[in-house]
C-alpha cells in the first residue's frame, strides 16, 4: 500500500510518503508562501502522483484553520477523485503517542495566543483543554513555540500521522467519510 500524508496546520507544509509500511518520503517547507500556492506545484516537483497512491491522510488540526481548510480540502478532493481512502488525525495525539517522554506528560501547540494540550498517561488520553497554568508532569511542546520542558526542534505530524493511518487502514479500517472531515475547532466561530 502507498499512503500519501499532509499535515497544513502551521507556517509550514510538511509531506510523507509511505510505502509498504516505510517512509519513502518526507519533506518540509517553510517559506512564507500560501498554503494553495504550494500544493500542486510541490507534488509535481516531489513526483508525487495521486492517481499512484492507493490511500490519504491529513492533518485535522490542531492549528491555523485557514492552512487546515486549505489542506483538509485539498485532500478530501484528491480522494474523492481518485475515490481512495482518507484517514484525518490530530497533532496533539501524535504527540501523545509517537513522543518518547516519561509516560505522563502533556503535550503541547500553541495556536494564536491559545496553547492547547492533552494530558498523556500511558492509554489513557485526556480530552483538548487549553493551559492556564504549567501541568505538574513534563510539558512537551515544540522549541519554535517555546512551550515546554521537553522542547522538540521540529515534529513531522504528516510522518506520524500517516504511519498511525498506514496501520489502522492495513488493520481492516475503511477510512473516514471524506465529506465529513473538518478542521478541529477548539473555539466557536465568531
């Protein structure tokens, strides 16, 4: 199985391409170009054909929701076209799951002025809060953001994330309804 991954949910666009279980591509830009002026022209210069891939993931958040709508949207019609899988994760439970840190911990992004975290403890995953005061376990969070004793230079959510889709999909999941997955929304709309 070829699975292609996008994660949009900050500054930079970060793309995996996994192939029979291994990471065959990753790939990282941050350039302070719009989201949509990436997409196409970077899978035609990476050699990324959707018509090849034989499943999707994306990024649901938490992040930007302009980038997010951009790349759920993007993606949502390359399955559909294409009319292949497509499996919606979270940055915060990648962290959760994928971070090797003491077992409890909460993980961390800040959004805008937010910062929004999940408490980890072994399987057990809390639901979104946002922090309002430091947690009494390790705080991960990412060194860009400056959030956390745990500090990570840089996590690739589309790698994570496409190897987390990459395993429920090769367990027998059907993938989601493309229609129905949205950005996560951790405030109302104004």
């Amino acid at each position: 199985m070829r699975l292609f991954s996008l994660d949009t949910s900050f500054s930079f666009i970060n793309l995996t391409l996994i192939e029979d279980g291994k990471v065959v591509l990753h790939h990282m830009v941050d350039d302070n170009k719009k989201t949509l002026q990436h997409l196409p022209s970077l899978l035609k210069e990476l050699k990324i054909e959707p018509e090849s891939v034989d499943a999707f993931a994306v990024s649901l958040g938490v992040g930007y929701l302009t980038s997010l709508r951009i790349g759920i949207t993007f993606m949502k019609t390359l399955a559909y076209l294409e009319r292949k899988p497509i499996v919606g994760y979270e940055n915060l439970m990648m962290l959760c799951l994928f971070v090797k840190a003491p077992e409890e911990k909460v993980v961390a992004l800040r959004v805008s002025s937010n910062v929004f975290c999940r408490r980890c403890d072994g399987s057990k995953v809390s639901e979104i809060f946002t922090l309002d005061k430091k947690p009494e376990v390790p705080l991960v969070g990412l060194a860009i953001q400056s959030i956390g004793d745990i500090q990570l230079e840089y996590f690739p959510f589309s790698l994570y994330g496409g190897l987390w889709a990459y395993r429920r999909l090769s367990e027998g999941y059907m993938g989601d309804e493309p229609m129905l997955l949205e950005p996560i929304y951790l405030k109302e709309p104004v």
